[in-house]
C-alpha cells in the first residue's frame, strides 16, 4: 500500500449505511411494510379525530398496489353535527 | 405469565442458534423455568450447541404429531435444572409440522415454563413461520453487515403481518441482538455501528455480543457461552441482555475480554 493510499484510506461503513437505506426504502415499498395499512389507519385517524367527531368502527383504509401505480382508499363516516361537534379546518 | 420469544434473523449463520442457547441457559441462571425450542427440522443444531446430541430420543415432530408427550421428549440441561430443551427433528422435513400441532405443543409449554425461546431456521420458509407464529416478543439477531441487515428488515415485515399478534392487531416487540460486533472496526470507519443498525431497523436494542474466540469455545464444547466461560465478554452480553428481557435497565455496553495476569504468566491453556 503506498504512502498516499494509506493517508487517504476512506472508511466503508458509510457506503454499507447508504446503500442499505435505498435498497430497504426500495424493498419496504414492494414487499409492502406489512403493518403500513394500520400504522396509515392510525395516524389518519388521529388527525381527522383532531377536528371532527369520527366514529373509529367506521373508518376503512384499502391499499391497492399493482405493478406500476397504487391506490389508498380512505372511507371514514363522519357522525352528524347533531352528535358531535363537526368543525373542518382548513 | 410464559412469555414466548423467538429467535431469528432471515439469513443463516449470524448466530440464531448460539444466542438461543446462550440466553436461554443466562435466563435459566436466573432462576427462570426456560425451554429452547429448535424449529430447524432436518437441520436439528441446537442439541449439538447444548451438548445434549446423545440424549434425543423423541424430538418436536413426534409431539406435533402425538407420537410422543412432552414429558418423553424434553430433555432437562445437566448444568442448569431448570433448563430443557426440545429438540428438532433430523429425519423428518419441515412439511411435518402443522399448525395445530405447533400451536397445541407451544400451548402446552406455557403452562410449564416461565420462558419458551424458539429457535428459528434461516429463511421465511415454513419453518421459520411456525418458529415466529405465537411470539410474544422477537429477537432478531442481526450481524453488522449488509445481507444480514437487509435480511432482518424482511423479517421484521414478516414479524408484523405473520404473527398470531399481528393478526389481532397487536405490535409484536422487536428486539435487535447485534452479533460478532468489533467496536475497534466500527470505530475505524469499516463495520456498521450499532446506531446505523438501529437507524436502519428502527427497532429497539437488546443487546451487543463482540466478536469473540469464546463462542467458538464454548460451541466445540457443547455448551452455551455463557456457562462455558461466565466472566468471558460475549457471556456478560448476553447475562446483560438476558436481564433487560426481564425487565431490568442495565446500561448498554460492548463487553471486552478482561486481561487475566495469571493466564497471560503461565501462557495459554485449552479451553477447561
């Protein structure tokens, strides 16, 4: 090993660290974070519940992937002002 | 209240088997009642890293399928009493194993131990299925290296969605196990550290085991580490992390091998 390759030796790990992060942001997309649906479910839900009355039984997340597109079908009911307060932000 | 763990990882060979061994005898050392369970049907090796390869008489498969009870097929540890081990079959394949069978087997279990740690195969084939399918909690060991790591975060996916916990909702707790960690190369730029993993995983730490001779040692011996040599780093890493599954806090830290004056005086022995 010269003297110069020896001074300017460049660590590793940080490659490792990098091309893990991309490959497992590519595969969690395709392979699909199993537990994604419900971690989406909840936090939907935890900001809609923020400004409107929502009844947590009737709320549904669908998530539909096919090759090149994908879809998330959110159907939550919304209770009626009678029952609870509906005040929608923004 | 039996707690179910397992042990697994994806990827073969990063220390599933040794780190089922060497935490279950450190929770037995405790005092808990624990029983190693080694899913690996046809690649039975846990009763050989136990040292109990010339007592298998009925294994796992035989009680799934009823040819055998509990009691004929648990095999009780000659150091530690309350250590058992139910071991793999070797003749058969994993297509042995059912469901029921497994559930009933796990259920039965619980109702005797305090800890039931399974064994997982490499893979996410059947049999690593049925290793993960009751776990309360889940202990993924993960070398710091990139297949391994990667391997990990598909099992992690397959922890949450394939589980009997997942299945009702429930968030199974995921543990990381970082195995044959060498804080100097980490340090120096060429190992992944311990946070990288952690980032990458985002799940909890267990637990770090350095690099060590000793595991070797202890599994030519027949014996897990941490009853081979109790005072050598990588068995106070996992007696460290057997007590955080207990529920103590102990700070974390990368055990290194004391220096014996004795030892290094009057030169190098073989393992007693």
């Amino acid at each position: 090993m010269s003297v110069l390759r020896f001074f300017t030796r460049r660590s590793t790990a940080p490659a490792a660290r990098e091309r893990l992060q991309l490959l497992l942001a590519h595969e969690r997309a395709v392979f699909g974070r199993a537990d994604l649906v419900a971690l989406l479910q909840d936090e939907i839900l935890a900001v809609i519940a923020k400004h409107v009355a929502i009844d947590p039984e009737k709320v549904r997340v669908k998530l539909d992937r096919q090759d090149s597109w994908a879809t998330l079908e959110v159907d939550i009911e919304i209770r009626s002002p009678a029952t609870g307060p509906l005040k929608m932000a923004g | 209240m039996a707690e179910v763990l397992v042990v697994t990882s994806g990827k073969g060979g990063v220390g599933k088997t040794t780190s089922t061994a060497a935490l279950g005898a450190a929770l037995a050392q405790t005092g808990q009642s624990v029983v190693v369970v080694d899913f690996d049907v046809g690649l039975r090796n846990l009763d050989l890293v136990m040292g109990a390869e010339r007592r298998v008489v009925y294994d796992l498969i035989n009680v799934v399928q009823g040819d055998a009870n509990l009691n004929q097929a648990l095999i009780r540890d000659k150091r530690i009493d309350t250590l058992s081990l139910l071991p793999a079959s070797q003749t058969r394949d994993k297509d042995a194993l059912t469901a029921e069978g497994v559930e009933r087997v796990v259920n039965e279990l619980k109702g005797r131990f305090d800890w039931i740690i399974c064994d997982s195969p490499a893979g996410i084939e059947r049999g690593a299925y049925f290793a993960m399918r009751h776990a309360d909690l889940a202990v993924i060991v993960t070398n710091p290296e990139v297949s391994s790591v990667r391997d990990s975060d598909r099992i992690i996916g397959l922890l949450d969605s394939k589980t009997e916990k997942a299945e009702r909702g429930e968030t199974i707790e995921k543990l990381l196990l970082l195995t044959r960690y060498d804080p100097v190369r980490a340090e120096r730029g060429d190992m992944l550290k311990v946070d990288d993993v952690l980032e990458i995983l985002s799940i909890s730490l267990l637990g770090i085991i350095p690099e060590s001779p000793e595991v070797l040692k202890a599994s030519n011996l027949g014996s897990p580490v941490t009853l081979s040599n109790p005072i050598s780093a990588p068995a106070r890493a996992y007696a460290d992390a057997a007590r955080r599954l207990r529920g103590e806090t102990i700070q974390m830290t990368v055990p290194s091998e004391k220096k014996r004056f004795f030892g290094n005086l009057f030169g190098r022995r073989a393992a007693a």
